[in-house]
C-alpha cells in the first residue's frame, strides 16, 4: 500500500467519515447545505472545445463539445444522494476526460432533494438523454455515473423501459460503485464489508437512499440495481472497490443486467475504496481509472 493511502485511510478514521455519512439524511441536508443549493457552473476555458448551457425542465445542462466534431458523447450522471449539485472542479475535470475518450460530455444538474425526489431526478435525466438523442445516434451515446449517480443510471434505464416509449438504450454504460436498496442476502454480505468500507455503511446507504425516495412508493425494479428492467442494454462496464459496502450487490447486479443480453465487465478492486475509478485519489487506484477511460474510449 502507498504511504498516500495509508495516510488518506487514517485520516478516515479519525475523522471518521463512515460515521458522518451515516447520519440520517435530514442532518446530511443540514451538512451539505442542500436548501440554499445552487447549480455552480464554472466559467470554463479550452481552445479545444465549446462551452454551452441548456436548460432541462428548468435545470441546467453543461456541455463541453469538441471543436472538432465529434458524433459520441457522455452523460455524467454526478454522485451526491441528491444532496448536492456537482462541484465547479467536477465539471472542469470533465474536459481532461472529453480529451482522452474523444466524446462530448453533458453535465446534467438534476434536481435535489427535499423538494424534489428521485422520480423527478429521473424525469430530468430521461429529458436529457432525448435532448442527446436528437443529436448522437444512440449507440454513440455513453452514460458514466458514480455512486449513487451510478445507480441513478441503472434506474434511469429500468425506468425508460417502464415508460414503453421505444426509446432506444445508449450504446455504453460506464458505472463506478452503483448504490440501491439491498436484498437480504446483499445485505449479510454488506455488513461485513462495514468494517473496511472508509466511507459509507449499510446504515448510511439506508438513510441515503430513503430521503432520495421521498417516501413514494416504488417499484422494485427503481430499489434495487439487481432487480431492474434491462432489456435493450448492450454493454455495461461495473467498477466497485473490494472494501465498500456497494459491492455486496455486484455480483448479483452483473448478473441481472447479462439476464437481459447485456455484455457486462465487472471489475471488483481488492482493496479498493467507494467510486475509486472515478476518483482516482492513490496511486493503486490509477489503473482502475484508465480502464474506465479506455471502456468510453470511441
């Protein structure tokens, strides 16, 4: 283990973060500030690229397109538990990524809880991607997501199935730790993996989860990853670290998505912590993150 890693996993345990995060959710909107949250979109600068904004059912959208014309994109589906908007420095590290895959990226600002809830996240996210549809043949279409982000992608997917309307599934989907409400067998597995996961907690994924529901009630195909709708994907790319709790539902959510004909690579990194292939903080984490990049590569 590098020295950054093992500083990075003492200092979570000081903290300690796991603890943080599994404080129920209307303490997590006080932290997180999530009533006074605004979309942040910083002023973005490359003479590689264009910079616009649309809007999406009154939330914004940003894109960074190439210059040079590209017919793939992405949609960065951004983490959080809708408790925060994606940061300026997430979305300027989209342009290193525009780069090395070669895509476009869109940046959706999905509405935040309390006032909203997950059905209407997944609404603005279906509007996205038919805003995306009429511009990229859907095979050249990519999702990437992180955390619950990741999983907001899968639901997104069960619930464009839901919806019956013919629309197409994007060509490839890119997810690193994809968070649900967990099957009781999930569950024995994820409690175990409580006492390495830096981060989150079963308990943490509870509470996280519930205010994202708002209290509705809903299928399960829009709770649990490995129960969702999946006809129509094509190719999938899961990434979980070994030590997060998330991965108790990899193998079984693998398993759904080849149920439906789906080509799907999982990767599992022994030793490895939440979305690490998205947030490549230690060196060990690296060659995780370049697999991610080579799968969106076009």
């Amino acid at each position: 283990m590098s020295v950054k890693y093992t500083i990075i996993k003492t200092m979570f345990h000081i903290i300690p973060m796991q603890k943080m995060m599994a404080k129920p959710y209307d303490e997590l909107m006080k932290m997180f500030h999530t009533a006074e949250a605004k979309p942040s979109i910083p002023k973005l600068k490359d003479p590689e690229f264009i910079f616009r904004t649309h809007k999406i059912e009154a939330f914004p959208v940003l894109e960074i397109s190439h210059k040079k014309r590209s017919d793939h994109v992405c949609i960065y589906v951004a983490g959080g538990g809708m408790l925060k908007y994606p940061k300026p420095a997430q979305a300027k590290e989209l342009i290193p990524l525009a780069k090395e895959t070669g895509r476009n990226m869109l940046l959706p600002y999905f509405p935040l809880a309390r006032e909203h809830d997950l059905i209407d996240a997944l609404n603005m996210l279906y509007a996205t991607y038919k805003m995306a549809l009429k511009h990229y043949p859907a095979e050249n279409i990519a999702f990437l997501g992180g955390s619950s982000g990741a999983a907001m992608v899968l639901w997104l997917m069960s619930y464009i199935n839901q919806q019956g309307e013919g629309i197409p599934m994007p060509g490839k989907i890119a997810l690193s730790s994809p968070g649900s409400a967990l099957t009781a067998e999930e569950r024995k597995r994820a409690e175990e993996l409580n006492k390495t996961d830096l981060i989150m907690s079963t308990t943490a994924l509870d509470n996280i989860f519930k205010g994202m529901v708002g209290g509705k009630e809903l299928p399960e195909e829009l709770l649990y990853t490995s129960k969702g709708i999946y006809d129509g994907i094509k190719d999938v790319y899961l990434s979980y670290g070994g030590d997060e709790v998330f991965s108790a539902a990899a193998q079984s959510t693998a398993q759904r998505l080849r149920s439906y004909g789906a080509k799907v690579t999982l990767e599992i990194a022994q030793g490895m912590y939440h979305t690490y292939a998205v947030m490549p903080l230690v060196k060990e984490a690296k060659p995780g993150h370049q697999r991610l990049v080579a799968y969106l590569r076009k």
